[in-house]
C-alpha cells in the first residue's frame, strides 16, 4: 500500500535552499531532454505537477495527475536535487522511447523509494555519477519483502543501461530471494563492482600518456625560460626580413631549422609574458609568412617554406587537432589553453584517488599564503624539515547532496611529481590570488576527455579504442620508473602510442611490482599477497614477512639499522641460516622476527624489489632458484606495511617513488644484490 501524503518524506535540510535552482544538468550522457510529461500512444506520464486542465488529455490514460501521487521532478529535487531528479526522468523518458511500454507501473512509488534511501544513505551524492554501485545494491537488498525486491531491481535494470555512468553496472549478480541466508554484510561488493574501475591495461595507458603530456609541457615551459637571444646565438633571428640570412638558413634547413626556429618562436612568448604586447601580425609565422611571399624566397621554395614550419607547429598539438584547416596552435604554445590544467587534474585523480569534483575545487590559497607553502603541521611539518619528509596539505570540496560542501584534505609531498606539475602548472598560470587552484572551464572538461581520447588512441578490453574518459571509473594508480622508462627518449606522441602498441603486445609491464603498484589504493580493499601475484607453489611456502611494522615514534635507540630494517637483536635471528657472532644476513632480514620496519626504510625495500626485478629480467634461472623467495618476502613487507601503519599507503606511494627516481638516475640506495644464500 502507498504511503499516505501526511507520512511521506517530502524535504531534507536542503528545503527552500537556493542551490537547487542554481544546479545546471550535464550534458553528452546521451539522454533526451528533460519534458514536465511524457506522451505515447497510450499514456501521459507527468514529472511535475498539473499547471492546468489542458494538460490532462480525455483520450489516453494520465499517469500522476493526482495530488496523493508522488511526482519525480518536483517531489524529487527537494529530496535529492534537481540533477539527480531530473537525471531520472531523462533516463525514464530514454525507457519510454526505446520499449515503447502501454503501462508505467511503480515507477512513481519506486522512484519515492530510491530518493528517500539515497537522501539517508548517501548524503554527498549531488550529482547522479556520485550514486554508487553499492548504493543501489542496498537498495535492493533493503527492500521489505522480496516482490518490492525484485520490482526495485527491475527498475533500475531497465533504467540505469541508458547513463554512460551506470550502464555496466551488473545487477544480475544481485541476489535479493537469499538475502535472509545472506545478510547484507557478507554481501562481496568488490565482486559486483569490479566491472565499474577501468583495467590494469586502461589505466596503465591513460597514465603513461598522462604522464607524457605533462613532461611536453614541462620541457616547453623550461625550454622558453631558459631561452634568450645569447643562449641562441648564431640562431638568434633578429629581424623577420628577407634580408636576415639566418632566417633564411634556418627555414631551409629542416627538422634541425625549424628546431631553432621553435626555440626563436619561445623567445616571443616569454616576452610576450614579460608584457610585452604580440599582436596577430606581429606574431613570428605572420612575420615569415610574409617574408617567404616575396621574390627572393621563390627560388628557395616561397610559401611551400612557411607551410612546412607552420605544420611543424602544428604537430606540437594533439594529434586530434592535425586535420584541422587553419593554424590554431597559438594559443595552445603560449600555454593559454586548458589542456594541461585538465591532465593535471586527470593525474591528481589517477595518483591521489580523489574524484573529479574534489580535484577542480583545490583552493590555491590556505590561511594567506600560498598551497606550496601550506605545510602539513599535523604531521609536525615545517620549514626546518628535511625535504625528503616534507608535505604539505591542499583542500577540495564534495557536494554534500544539496545542503553544503565537505572538505576533502590531500597530502602531497614536496618531493614528488604531483608536487612537482602542480608548481609547474602554478608557475603557468600565474595569478597568485586566484580563488581555486585550477583556472580552467569545468564545462569543457567532457570536450578535453574526447580530444584526448582522440589524440592517444586508448584500447579498451575489448581492443576497441575508448571514446572518452569516465572519471567514476578511474582508480588510484602510482606512476614509477617503468612508466618513465616508457616516457623517456619518444619524439612524440606518435611514436609514444606506437611504444605503447609494442607494449601491449609483448605484455612489457606485466611484472609483478608493476601490478601491484598499480592496484594500491582500490577504496577500502586490502591487497593481499595473493593479488600480487604469487603461484601456489609459492604461497605453500609461506613467503611472509616476519617482522614488526612500527610507527616512527615507537623506535628505539638500541636497535640497529641495517638496510631494510632496524634488528632488535643481531645475535638471535630467526631465518635458520648459519651465522658467526652477528648475522650479517642483510638480505634475509624480512624473513626474520628480529626485523622492525619504520617509514625511512620502505624507499630501500622498494628499490631491493626492482634491484631483484633486473636480476629476474636478466637472470630468469638464477632469480627463480635463488632470490624469488625474497621478493615475495619484500612485496609481503610492503603490503603489510601498506595496512597496518597509519599512513601506509601514502608512504608506500612516496617511497617507491623515491626508489624508482634513484634507479632512473642511476643513484644506488643500497649495495648490489651479492648474498644469493
């Protein structure tokens, strides 16, 4: 039986809120616009209420013209906000167009059911992409009998196919008929939802390519800072005429000219940036469009030579844009575009695993000064500190449904990438006083997803190439120095997605370190030894770590250090291999009970376990005899670690990308591999 009006949950906190009228619904999910009603062959179905009698047709049935009925938009949106609302009423009419139903049964009364429980449920939902798998679950699963059951399934099944969000959503792994057998508990919802996060694959790509574009602009940005007319030298054009003959040698001279030319081109910009005024016609291709138009460049080639370097600045573009007709490529090379505010944020929400909305609201200033100096002094971080420990705390904000904004800290070491594109993209923009970090257009963000797609060709799982980026189905993920090694020495993004092809193909990454890495952070899930990879063989061999993970307070000053560890007691260890007085077994250290493991160990451990890889990478037969047990027995430590400190995962993060960095640099943070028993 329906509720009665008097009983009905008709409003939250968020009640005559101003908020709900200033909400703008998205666009591209590929639904049809929102109408107050609905009309078919058979019925009218209305979203709002009556606003007179004309509305109510005399030949069809009317569907929600009474008052006691619930109506989704105008009932809804004080419930859950008018974008979830109406959200719902675009995918009810997409149903209606596409089955062509002669009746709506309990879509009203259903929809009642949902808002309440999201409304009390998921109180940060103000968008429908904020609506979890997991949440539409327990809605299922909270039904009171199991015909409500089956009918909230039904409806969110025929509903939810049509939002690119929620449309691999698999509600035939919802089991609502056992659920008295099965409480909601035991439920597994990493199994429902495994469909949802992209795979190690995607992520691998979308973060290598990430990763490159971010060093493009990097490289640019250094490149026009450290350029001027004395580091060009016998390359500095001076003026743009058909007189200057180092114009003239450089226009003809190829690749290598164009290079010259480019960094001529930069000397502009940072003028440019310096305030000085460049106007269209006195832009550098204007200048040298103009001067190969006149007679002395013909026999040299004449426009033909403009045409070759214009197409050379183009190709500095995404690759989306080549075909375009018309040289657009200015603003993009005077770093005025959005194209690395939006890869940064795509970055910081691969590395951080925060969501979009949390990213794009980082406030640049905190308490006067600015986000790089906004030390973490929970942590008891300040000035003094070593760099090497250094953070420091940045804030974004989720919707809280309609009602108000959560602050969301993020943590961010000053020696890290994250650190260091964030001041790079600071540096960039330049505006010091600007309210929010990120200086861009949100509501280009889905365009910027597509010519990315476009431009880095992204293979699904299904080897068909993705069309955009769902952000919802991002996870967190750390770059290392497998990454870089991919990143390092292409001449473009051409020849990047070609590396990327072999890579796939020869299944390059697929080692151990390399996924386990890439699976840290998956929400609350902890990742055990067994998602590591390990053979049965090898995990019958109980290849742990025997050892204490310990917080930094809690060392002692009679223990000693040794390279992976500190030992309680060097004269009793517990790996049951002979020793003198004092075991000097330093690899063997993590299979012992001795071993106590503090946060300044873990870059050491990390940068065993790759120094363990290249042996395993050179060595097949030699690493399985010999050393496999101890990288099992180091990626054990590093997953405990990982869950059992109070700030694992970040300092797991941070260390194995301070050991990556030393391998790439070829900076050795311990001795080499020698003890092999």
């Amino acid at each position: 039986m329906a509720k009665k009006k008097a009983n009905r949950v008709t409003a939250t906190s968020a009640q005559n809120n101003s908020i709900i009228a200033q909400l703008q619904i998205k666009g591209g999910d590929g639904l049809p616009d929102y109408n107050r009603y609905y009309t078919c062959n058979h019925f009218r179905f209305f979203f709002e209420y009556v606003r007179s009698e004309s509305d109510v047709l005399t030949d069809k049935i009317n569907i929600g013209t009474r008052d006691s009925t619930y109506k989704i938009l105008s009932d809804g949106k004080k419930i859950v906000g008018i974008e979830i609302a109406k959200t719902f009423c675009r995918l009810i009419i997409q149903y209606f167009n596409t089955n062509k139903p002669v009746s709506a049964k309990s879509f009203n009364s259903t929809c009642e059911s949902l808002f309440n429980y999201i409304a009390q449920n998921e109180t940060g939902a103000a968008t429908f992409e904020d609506i979890s798998f997991s949440t539409y679950v327990n809605f299922v699963l909270s039904a009171p009998n199991d015909v409500s059951a089956y009918t909230r399934k039904q409806f969110l099944k025929k509903l939810l196919v049509f939002h690119p969000h929620s449309k691999t959503f698999n509600f035939s792994s919802v089991t609502y008929a056992s659920r008295e057998s099965q409480p909601i508990e035991s439920v597994d919802f990493d199994s429902l939802v495994d469909e949802k996060d992209y795979s190690d694959r995607v992520m691998m790509q979308i973060l290598t390519y990430v990763f490159y574009e971010l060093e493009v602009w990097k490289k640019r940005y250094e490149q026009m800072l450290k350029v001027s007319e004395q580091s060009l030298g016998e390359n500095y054009v001076s003026s743009y005429s058909a007189k200057n003959h180092v114009l003239r040698r450089l226009l003809t001279s190829g690749k290598d000219g164009h290079d010259k030319l480019f960094l001529n081109y930069l000397l502009q910009v940072k003028a440019q940036r310096a305030g000085i005024e460049i106007t269209r016609h006195s832009i550098q291709t204007h200048k040298i469009r103009k001067v190969v138009s006149t007679d002395s460049y013909r026999d040299v080639g004449g426009l033909e030579l403009f045409e070759k370097y214009s197409n050379y600045l183009h190709r500095k573009l995404w690759a989306y844009y080549l075909n375009a007709e018309k040289p657009n490529y200015h603003n993009y090379l005077y770093f005025k575009t959005d194209h690395l505010a939006i890869t940064l944020a795509l970055y910081l929400m691969i590395s951080t695993g925060k969501n979009q909305e949390s990213i794009l609201s980082i406030k640049r200033n905190y308490n006067g000064q600015a986000w790089f100096k906004n030390f973490d002094v929970n942590l008891g971080i300040d000035e003094d500190t070593p760099t090497a420990q250094k953070e420091i705390r940045v804030v974004g904000y989720k919707s809280r449904g309609v009602t108000g904004k959560k602050p969301i800290p993020i943590r961010i070491p000053i020696n890290s990438p994250i650190f260091e594109y964030m001041k790079l993209y600071d540096d960039i923009v330049n505006e010091p006083d600007r309210e929010n970090f990120f200086s861009c257009n949100i509501n280009g963000l889905t365009k910027f997803y597509d010519k990315f797609c476009a431009s880095f060709e992204i293979l699904g799982d299904d080897d068909q190439p993705l069309i955009t980026i769902q952000t919802t189905r991002l996870r967190k993920t750390f770059a290392g120095h497998l990454l870089m090694q991919l990143v390092e020495d292409v001449e473009s993004s051409n020849d990047l997605v070609s590396k990327m092809r072999t890579a796939l193909n020869h299944q390059k990454f697929d080692t151990t370190l390399f996924s386990y890495i890439l699976k840290t952070g998956m929400g609350n899930q902890v990742i055990n030894t067994a998602i590591v990879a390990l053979t049965t063989d090898m995990l019958q061999k109980a290849m742990k770590f025997q050892g204490t993970i310990r917080e930094d307070q809690e060392r002692s000053a009679k223990n000693k250090e040794v390279y992976l560890c500190d030992c309680t007691d060097n004269s009793k260890p517990t790996h049951n291999l002979p020793i003198a007085d004092k075991c000097k077994k330093y690899d063997m250290c993590l299979g012992c009970e001795r071993a106590e493991v503090y946060a300044l160990h873990l870059p050491n451990i990390c940068y065993r376990v790759m120094q363990l890889e290249k042996v395993a990478t050179e060595s097949p037969l030699t690493f399985s005899g010999l050393l496999e047990d101890r990288r099992q027995i180091a990626l054990d430590t590093i997953n405990k670690f990982s869950s059992q400190h109070s700030r694992g995962v970040e300092i797991v993060e941070h260390a194995y990308f301070e050991a990556s960095k030393a391998m790439k640099d070829g900076r050795p943070l311990l001795p080499p591999i020698i003890q092999f028993q």
